[in-house]
C-alpha cells in the first residue's frame, strides 16, 4: 500500500509534465492542425541553451527563465521560417518537415555538444520526503507539480480572460472568418507555437534532472508520452490534456514500480492502441462540437 | 503499363543488377546488399503514403518484425535439420507473414486514424521495439539473436566471394517485392488507393471500400518492409533491437520524400541515399584535417544532418522529390521541343510537372 | 450623393476562365444595393474580393476614394468595410458574447465596446438572452443574427451580406430585412447585399445590380429592376 502511495505520487508529479508538454502540442494542433512531431527536439534546444546559462552564471533560476526564452525564439524562428512550407493541401507536409527538422536539430546538437548523457541537477533535494513513514514527494517534484499546474493555469487565463486569448482561440477556430473581423491570423499564429514551444522547453527542463541526463535525444520519450496524452485527452482539448496527462502518468508509474522499467514503453504503446480504437477523438474531448 | 511488361522489367532489372555484382568489390556488393534490403521498406512505404496516404514513422519496427520472423524460423528449421533453400524460402515467407500481421493489426487502427494519429501510433511503436525485445525472451533483448554463419551454397563457393552470394540474394528479393508492389501501383488496388487517398467520401460514393483498401495498402506496406528485416538479418547475420531504431525508421521516410512520394524509382534512389550518402560524407571527412575529437562527433551525426537539410528543403522546393524533378526536366524539354517545332494548334503546354493537386491555382490570398 | 463603394474593371479568376469579367459599380453611401444573380454568378467571389481574401487580377476597389490594393483583409475592417461571409461565419466554439466581443476587437475604449454590445442586444433581442451561450447551440436565424451583429460592433460604414437569407423562414428574413433597413436609414450605413432570394433583396434595396456569368447585366433602381420581367425571365429564373 506504501508503495502504491509512492507510485501514485510520483506518477502524478510526473503526469504534470507530461501534461504540459502535451499541452504545447494540443495549442499547436488547435492553431495549425499540425501534430508539432519537432516539438521535442525544439524544446531540447531551449534545455541546452538554460543549461549553459546555468552553467555560466551558477543560478538555476536565470537558466530556467533561458530555457522559456531560448524554447520561445525556436519556437518563433520555426513558425516563421520552417512553416510556410507546409502545404494546406497535404496534411503529411507539416509531419514530414517536422520530422526533417528534428533530424536537423538532433544532429546539430549532436555535433556541437556530442551525444553523451550530461547530468542536470536538481535544484531542490529530489530524495521523497517521508511522511509517517510512508515515503511520498520529494521536494523538485512539489516544484515540478507548482510550476507545471501554474503555468497550465496562467494559459488558461489568457486564453479565456483576455482580449488576446480571445483572438488565439479565433484564429485557430476559423481563421479565414477571423481575419474579416480584423483578427491577424498569422501573428496569432506565431503567438500560439511561441507559447507552445516555450512551454515545452520549460516542461523537458523541468523533466531533465528525472532521466538520464541530457543529450539531444533526451526529450524523445517525453514527446511520444506526450503525445499519448494528448491523444488520450483529445488534441483539441486543453482541459483533456491535463486529465490525460495525470492518466498517462499515473499508469507509466504503476507499470513501471510493479512490472519494471522496461515495460512501460509497450504499456504506453498498449493504451494508445486501446484509446484511438475506442475512442479515437480522446477519453476527456467534450462532446465534439466541431464539424458536427 | 502492362503486367507483363512489368515483370520482364523487373526480371531485366534483377538480371542487370547480377550482372553489376561482378564489376563491385566485395565490400561494394555488401553495399548493394543493403541497398536492396532498405529498397524492399523504402518502396513498400512509398506506395503507403504516396498512393493511400497514410504516413507511417513505425517502418523499422516492421522491418525488425520480418527480422526476428526470418531468424527465429530460420534457427527453428536448423534444429528441425532443414537447410539450404527450403530453410531460406520458408524462413522469408515467415518474414513476410509475420511483418504482415504486425501489419494488418497497424492497418486496423490507422483506417479509423487521421494521419498525423497514425504517424504517433506508428511512431510509438517503433519506440518500444527494445521494450518488446527486452521482454519477450525469444526476442534476447538488446543482445538480439544471432544467425548461424551460411557461406555461399557448394557449387558457386569456387566463383563468388560471400558478399557477392548475399547481393544476389538480396537482390533477387527486392526483385520480387518491388515488381509485386509495381503490379499492384498499376493494377486495380492502385486505382483504389489513389481514389481514398485523394478523396474518401467519393472513392467510397464510387463503390469503394475506404477502410479495406487502407488496410490493405498497409498489410501489403508491411510485407515488403518484412521483407527488407529478413534480407537485412540475411545479410549482417543477426537480428537486434538496435539495428531498427527510431533513426531508421525517420531515415526510411526522408528516403521515400527525397526520392519523390509514391515512386519506385524513387525508393530505390532514397535506397541508394541511404548507404551511400553516410559512407560518402565519412570519406570526405576523412580527407579533411579535422582533430579525431571533432571527427567522432561528426561521424554519424553529419550524414543525419545532411538528410534532415535535404527531406526539407525538397519539401520546400521541390515537392515531387527527385523523380518528380526528373519528370519535371523532361517535360520541360518535351514542351520546348514542341515549342520549336511548327506551331501547335492547342494551348502552351504547362510546363508543371503532371504532380497531382498542384495545377489548380488558387487566386493569391491577400 | 457619393460612393462610398467604388469598384472599378474587376477581373478574378481562379486559374482558368475568370469568374468576373470587369465588374464595375458604385455603392452610394447610405444605400442599400442589391446584388442578385443566379448561382454561379459571382457573387461570392466579388464580395470576397471587395473584402480582401481574394485578390483581383485586374481593376480596382475603393472605400471612400482609397484604393484599397494594398490595403490587407485585416485592415480593410479598420477602414470601415465589413463582411457578414457565406455560411453565416458564427464561431460555434466561441460564445455569442465572444463572438461579438470579436466584431469589436479593434475598439481600444472599453465602455465604447460595452455600449456597442448593449446597442446589438437592443437591435437582435434574441441575442441578448444568450450571451454565454456556443454558438453551435443556436437557431439558424439566431446565427445570422449573430453574425450581422457582431459585424455591426465594428461600426462599420459599408456592409457586405453574402445570402443572408439562406436557409432561414421568411418571417426570420423579413425581420432581419427590416433591422438592416433601419440602421441606413438611422445612421447612414451603406449596405452590399448579395442574395438569390431576389424578391426579398429588392424589396429593401435602393438600387440592383444583375450578375450573370461574371459581368454586370443590369444596374437599376430596385424598383425598376423588380418590374422588368423581360430580365427576371432572362437572368433570374422566374
């Protein structure tokens, strides 16, 4: 029972950054309807970059705030640049530069810092606090859980408290109606994949210090678990993404404590292939509005 | 193009390929070997998303279904004291059935998925090939299994250097796979698939059966991958997890996207690319004065980079891929020699390629 | 009198024979016009040329004297030029509220946008009584209600309708009609109307224009227009 304590709470935590990383994918999929497939090996670019700040200056909280940054300018640097290339008459054309872009990014890495895991340490003590003798969080991932759920919170609050929350959720809706109206659909659209790339560099950073360390490959397994997510949630759904996400993240951990850490990728193969059959639109989607 | 005239074609084409065998040095026949191997996925995903449409990042996990089936059957028959051709057949055909099951349950799940799901789906299954490796003892995990050695059958040993015998075979195999998938391309299957893949609702107005023609695209997608696991496991002996990674598997697809989507010709010059393009970007990294320590870090990651700059910017440019510029080229100058020659009664001809879905112009956005 | 639509020799095409062949006329401000023609006429494409998501291979489109060539869709709303597009346009996933805080986007005053929002609970009553309300929830005739009004948040001075009456029951038309008819005749709003429903367009319009096969057959007082049965039978069907 203890240990199924552990598991929960550290699935949990982890499900968090799960959640936020699929979150960067749902924005991206609602503004372009394009599975951002580069979403990992762009967020790993913002990793390095806070991490050399780190380095540099010693304080974990100026490479944090590198990291949102670095994320944020790939993100922008690839909407425009990359993006007009994708063709609105094949689907596949946003998957196939996706994937020409992570062969790029991955290989640049690679050759400017090699492919060898760099430890990334915690800023906070990452050994479970014991709790009446039940071993349960560990303080990084209370900061982890804090700074996901917050930064979930303050997008939501853009998006439905403000005026240019209002014209994102326009232009991914109906773009060509929203420009009529005045909305300028193509910087929302940079604005969407900037907050979405900045958020998934933040949530790689955040799960860094958890894994093996860092090396250009080191946010692959957090992108398709994301991608599991926000197919479990519904890619059309923000609030999906975070109930996915907590899912997600509680089974990999209950796998990973009872069946061993090998597992958990089939386990994740496993209720990918049980949801897109059952429920191809996502477990937590509301009842689907769109295109009814 | 007729049946007939693509199976002579194919056989031309094998009996050529033979006759190259002679003119390479063993280490080019190994090569080649490889390059037949990667043409049997290259040419099976080509039809997959440049006919029905659907993208698959998942290749190499079949190819390593057709792997494991070809080398487990293989060691099973060995115990079972059946060799030489029989044991080759049988253990290929194990390839192909089992990569076609693996499949078949893929083309299941992704006649219901929109494309960039069955990317995902795909792609998270070539992700947990070392899981399923780990965990299904036959499979040995990462260590793999491992062929008992097979040297060229008695006859020839006195001819041919191994490398040779294994082109040849290898070779013969892709022979068979990419004529099976040129009959169905322009057989009635083909019709389909480009009825579904360029709209679902008509193609199923039409009499149609959407899903079962995606099912089918990928079941027979699949085959030709598992073929390729089986040469492959021919060829280097053995089977593991870390021969079919995530790497391969997005190699496989730039390889069909520079080649030209839904070209044949096409997959076996992203085949060629394959092989050639890391061994050729090694050799002139070689020449160049670089320190060893640079040299490590560019060898294996520079190659990848030259891919990746490639797949986007053929996208960009050239969206066709190689045999579609070709094509372009030549009707380009197909429509200058017409220009030159009395006058003709019809409109210029449009220089654009004969590429689907790219004549109608849409009036510029504003 | 003058035009506060002017559009001048348009010619758009979509790659092969032109839709518009040189289509020229004005819209006088304060007016309401009826542009009527059988499908396939050009309705569509020349409201959306004058709105700016298409772009003309030749001729001309003016708001108020200004050229607008290098003026973008986006911008074309802040000039004072709005379009109600085919299918209504409601965004069903956004609120009737949200929706028409959009057709307000570029007001940076907030009680000016207040006021204009009370204004169009005022004109659409229905609208009112469900403002937190999606927009796939609602009535088609609720949608067109929608749409026209929160074009109208923008205060625009020249409106284009493209078939505004599609699909709703007559006594919804009618009342929308009489809404639109008003608001010229109130405040001086300059109305392009582009309908199929050619007794009903010309029953509020000043003036009609016919198009058929991409050019303008017919410009004429509505009630003239209405009259003409010779060009009812030649261009309009009935």
């Amino acid at each position: 029972m203890d240990r199924f304590v552990f598991l929960l709470g550290t699935g949990l935590a982890r499900g968090t950054l799960f959640a936020l990383f699929a979150l960067a994918l749902v924005l991206i999929w609602r503004s372009t309807r394009i599975v951002n497939f580069a979403a990992g090996a762009m967020a790993i670019v913002g990793v390095y970059v806070g991490v050399a700040v780190t380095g540099l200056t010693g304080s974990y909280w100026l490479g944090l705030l590198a990291t949102v940054l670095a994320g944020g300018l790939v993100g922008l640097v690839v909407e425009r640049g990359l993006l007009r290339f994708a063709s609105a008459r094949s689907p596949l054309s946003g998957v196939i530069l996706a994937i020409g872009l992570v062969i790029v990014l991955q290989s640049l890495l690679g050759i400017a810092f090699g492919q060898q895991h760099t430890p990334v340490r915690a800023p906070f003590d990452d050994r479970p606090v014991q709790v009446g003798g039940v071993p349960l969080l560990s303080p990084y991932d209370v900061f982890v859980v804090v700074v996901a759920l917050g930064l979930m919170a303050a997008l939501r609050l853009l998006f439905v408290r403000t005026t240019l929350g209002l014209q994102l959720r326009a232009a991914a809706f109906e773009p060509e109606v929203s420009r009529l109206l005045g909305v300028r659909v193509a910087r929302m659209r940079t604005v969407g994949w900037v907050l979405a790339a900045a958020a998934a560099s933040l949530a790689a950073m955040l799960a860094v210090p958890k894994e093996l360390g860092l090396n250009p490959h080191a946010a692959d397994m957090l992108f398709v678990y994301a991608f599991t997510v926000a197919v479990v949630g519904g890619l059309d759904s923000p609030g999906g993404a975070l109930l996915g996400g907590l899912t997600v993240g509680v089974v990999m951990s209950l796998v990973t404590g009872y069946l061993g850490a090998t597992l958990t990728p089939v386990a994740v193969l496993a209720l990918l292939v049980v949801v897109l059959l059952v429920r191809p639109s996502g477990l937590f989607a509301a009842a689907e509005a769109r295109r009814a | 193009m007729s049946a007939r005239r693509t199976l002579l074609l194919g056989l031309g084409g094998l009996i050529l390929a033979i006759g190259l065998t002679f003119l390479l040095d063993p280490y080019r026949n190994y090569q080649l070997a490889l390059v037949a191997a990667y043409l049997c996925a290259t040419a099976g995903l080509t039809v997959l998303v440049g006919l029905s449409g659907q993208l698959s990042l998942g290749h190499a996990a079949l190819m390593a279904a057709g792997g494991y089936g070809f080398a487990l059957t293989s060691q099973a028959l060995t115990s079972a004291g059946v060799g030489g051709l029989p044991r080759f057949l049988a253990a290929t055909v194990a390839a192909a059935v089992v990569a076609g099951v693996l499949g078949l349950l893929l083309g299941l799940a992704g006649a219901r998925l929109h494309g960039p799901y069955l990317a995902g789906l795909t792609l998270t299954l070539v992700v947990a090939v070392p899981a399923v490796a780990a965990s299904v003892g036959a499979l040995q995990g990462d260590r793999g299994v491992q062929m008992q050695f097979e040297g060229v059958p008695g006859p020839l040993r006195a001819l041919i250097a191994l490398e040779q015998w294994q082109a040849w075979v290898a070779l013969a195999v892709a022979a068979v796979a990419v004529t099976g998938l040129a009959l169905v391309r322009d057989g009635r299957t083909g019709l389909r698939m480009r009825a579904v893949r360029d709209d679902e609702v008509a193609a199923a107005l039409a009499g149609i059966a959407p899903a079962r023609v995606k099912v089918l695209a990928f079941v027979v997608s699949s085959v030709t991958a598992g073929l390729g696991g089986a040469v492959l496991t021919f060829v280097t002996q053995s089977v593991s997890p870390g021969a079919y990674t995530v790497s391969l598997s997005l190699l496989l697809l730039v390889a069909v996207v520079v080649g030209g989507l839904g070209s044949l010709l096409g997959a076996a010059l992203g085949a060629v690319l394959l092989v050639l393009l890391p061994w050729l970007v090694g050799t002139v990294t070689d020449m160049l004065p670089l320190p060893s320590q640079v040299t490590q870090r560019i060898d294996g990651t520079l190659p990848l980079l030259v891919f990746g700059l490639l797949l986007i910017v053929l996208v960009a440019c050239a969206p066709g891929g190689l045999a579609g510029a070709l094509t372009a080229a030549r009707a380009r100058r197909r429509a200058r020699r017409r220009l030159t020659a009395p006058a003709p009664t019809t409109a210029p001809p449009s220089p654009t390629a004969p590429a689907p879905r790219e004549s109608a112009r849409t009036p510029t956005e504003g | 009198m003058s035009a506060a639509l002017s559009v001048r020799e348009l010619v758009v095409g979509y790659g092969g024979a032109p839709v518009l062949r040189g289509v020229s006329f004005d819209v006088d401000e304060g007016t309401v016009v009826a542009l009527v023609g059988g499908n396939g006429a050009g309705k569509t494409t020349l409201l959306r040329t004058v709105s700016g998501l298409l772009t003309p291979s030749a001729g001309s489109v003016h708001l108020d004297g200004e050229d607008l060539a290098r003026v973008g869709v986006e911008d074309r709303v802040r000039r004072g030029l709005a379009q109600v597009p085919e299918g209504r346009g409601v965004i069903t996933e956004l609120t009737v509220e949200e929706n028409l805080r959009l057709g307000g986007l570029w007001r940076r005053d907030p009680a000016d946008l207040r006021a204009a929002l009370a204004e169009m609970y005022a004109l659409f009553e229905p609208l009112e009584r469900r403002r937190t309300t999606l927009g796939h929830q609602l009535s088609g005739g609720e949608r067109q209600m929608l749409a026209i009004a929160r074009a109208l948040v923008a205060r625009p001075r020249v409106l284009l309708l493209d078939e505004p009456s599609l699909g709703l029951a007559p006594l919804v038309v009618a009342q929308i009609m009489r809404v639109l008819r008003e608001l010229c005749d109130r405040t001086g709003l300059t109305v392009l109307l582009a309908e199929q429903n050619v007794a009903g367009a010309l029953s509020v319009a000043d003036h009609g224009l016919v198009l058929a096969l991409g050019e303008v057959v017919a410009s004429r007082p509505a009630a003239e227009l209405a009259g003409d049965e010779a060009l009812r039978h030649a261009y309009l069907g009935f």
